[in-house]
C-alpha cells in the first residue's frame, strides 16, 4: 500500500490503457535484459471496462532483485522509490507522459500470483467489477488523509481494503506474504498478537507507544496466509552488518502449522537483501530448539533482553 497524498482522481475505463501497457513493456524488457522472467498488466486499468485512476500499474518478474540496475530504468524516465510497505519490492514511477506504476519482485513472490488472481476476478466477475468501480467512484469522492504510525496513506486506499480482501478469498488466493505494517487492522492485530505471545506471558505490560515504532533502525511486519495474518515480527538493524529479530509471535490458532519457519525465512532472505550478513535473537528456552533447526547457534549478543529465560542465538545469512 502506497502512501498518497494527492487527489485521487478516477476516471472511465480508457481502451487504449492495454496498448499504453505494451508500450511500456516492451522498453522495461528490453531494459531489465534476461533478468526479466515476466511481465504483466495488473490494477485497475488491466480489467475492460473498469473505471481506474488513469495510472498503469506493472508487475515484473525478475530472477534477481540485485540484478536490477536503477540508473537504467531512470534513463527511460522512472523514478525509483524503494520498498515501501513491501518487502522484497523495487517500487518505480513514471510521471512523464503515460503515468507507470513499476512493481519489481523476484519471480517466486506470491504478491504476482496476489496481483493476478484479483484481476483476472475482476476480469471474470461483472459484479464484482462494477462493486468495485462503484466504491472506487465513491471513496474518491470521501477521499480524506488519514494518519498512522506508517505516515499518510489515504481513506481511497484504506476503503478499498475489505472489498479487496473479499474478492482474494473467493478468488482463491493463499500465498504467504511478508509485508510492512501499514494500516489500522495490521497494527491492531500485531499489538494484539505480540501482547498475548510474548508479553502476558512473562507478566510485562505492553506499551503500543513504544519509542520503537518510530525509530528508523525498527521495522515491524505482519505475516499472511491468504488473506489472513497469521504471525508477526519485529526486526532492529544493530548496525551495517547486524540484524536482530526482537520478536517473532505467531496467533495460537495458526501455531504448529510451519508459519514461524516460513516467516523466519522470509526475514532472513530481506535482511540479506538489506545488506545485512548477521541475524541475532535472544531466544526463549522453549524456542531453543525452533531456532536450531533452523540453523541457528550459540553467538555473543550483548544486549538487554525483556525476559532473562534466554539464550543467545545467530546466523550467519
């Protein structure tokens, strides 16, 4: 989810947004050279008849995020703008002539598959596409700015989200995702889930204002199984070398079931790609045993851990 803070303007659906696609493909390809595994139209502009903020919105495929040289995409006019709320992304925009939205993953995430499946829905589904153009039309009229612990993101944004969850689920999609905490459900639910798993426990009272969730160096992530958040993690970058994973907290309905390894994964492959070569983590007594498996050992850690029932673990990424 993007920051906005601009009118949000939607318009009727444009029959020339598919050839304004290709266009724009065709020079990303050629660009991004045999790194390139796929490229695709997706949002709103992608679905006949829909109507879409006049932006074209790419996804693509790429065998190697660190392949991707940005200096050669800003020399065909795009902008480079991070990760955003998304881990793992290469985020673009192209304000010259046709507005591009540049959405760059590694191949095998799931947020492609996300992306497609609720397109081709739209594609496939008449009513779901005129609810969804219906709301679109509606929240740009009500747009407001509304403010979280992530900055500005807009009610456009924020009210599209149930509708959007709605459609994933009868669409099928169950991919697992990594993403930043950006809106008022994932954080409730992270403070919710850290609360209960980590902090009742050891008898400590949670604090929702923390002085990290400000901090640059923190980085707080909700984890899906469809559409449905099922752990949560906090990481702090130590230093240029060294990451912690303060706390990793999956909800008791979902426990046992392989979320925390596919999670711990996840983090490493980001915190590796964020130049970061070291993970460290005080681990609870009873997760020893998690993290061994996953090939954690015994390093020095020295630094302040909330609870003392703890052993010091790393890897090296």
């Amino acid at each position: 989810m993007i920051p906005i803070t601009g009118v949000v303007k939607v318009v009727d659906y444009n029959p020339n947004w598919p050839a304004m696609f290709e266009t724009e493909a065709t020079v990303i390809k050629q660009v991004l050279g045999d790194n390139c595994v796929v490229i695709h139209h997706v949002g709103s502009t992608s679905v006949p008849g829909l109507s879409a903020k006049p932006v074209i919105d790419i996804i693509c495929g790429v065998n190697n995020l660190t392949d991707v040289k940005v200096g050669s995409l800003e020399q065909i006019g795009f902008t480079y703008l991070g990760e955003f709320n998304m881990p793992m992304r290469m985020f673009f925009i192209k304000r010259t002539g046709t507005e591009v939205n540049l959405h760059i993953f590694e191949s095998d995430n799931s947020e492609i598959e996300l992306n497609l499946l609720f397109r081709d829905y739209l594609r496939n589904t008449p009513k779901a596409c005129a609810a969804y153009a219906e709301l679109k039309k509606k929240l740009a009229k009500e747009q407001s700015t509304n403010q979280n612990n992530s900055g500005f993101i807009s009610s456009y944004t924020l009210g599209k989200n149930d509708l959007i969850r709605e459609f994933l689920l009868k669409a099928g999609f169950s991919g697992c995702r990594l993403m930043r905490c950006t809106h008022y459900t994932e954080w409730d639910t992270y403070h919710r889930m850290r609360e209960e798993q980590i902090f009742k426990p050891i008898n400590l009272t949670y604090d929702r204002n923390h002085p990290t969730f400000k901090l640059d160096n923190h980085f707080h992530f909700v984890f899906y199984k469809g559409v449905e958040i099922v752990s949560v993690a906090h990481v702090e970058f130590l230093n240029n070398s060294e990451a912690a994973l303060r706390t990793l907290a999956t909800d008791e309905q979902y426990k046992n079931q392989g979320f925390g390894r596919k999670l711990v994964y996840l983090l490493e492959r980001w915190i590796k790609y964020q130049g970061r070569s070291i993970v460290k983590v005080h681990a609870a007594l009873r997760s020893e045993g998690f993290y061994r498996k996953l090939g954690y050992s015994e390093i020095p850690f020295d630094d302040q851990s909330i609870s003392k029932d703890i052993i010091d673990l790393g890897k090296l990424l």
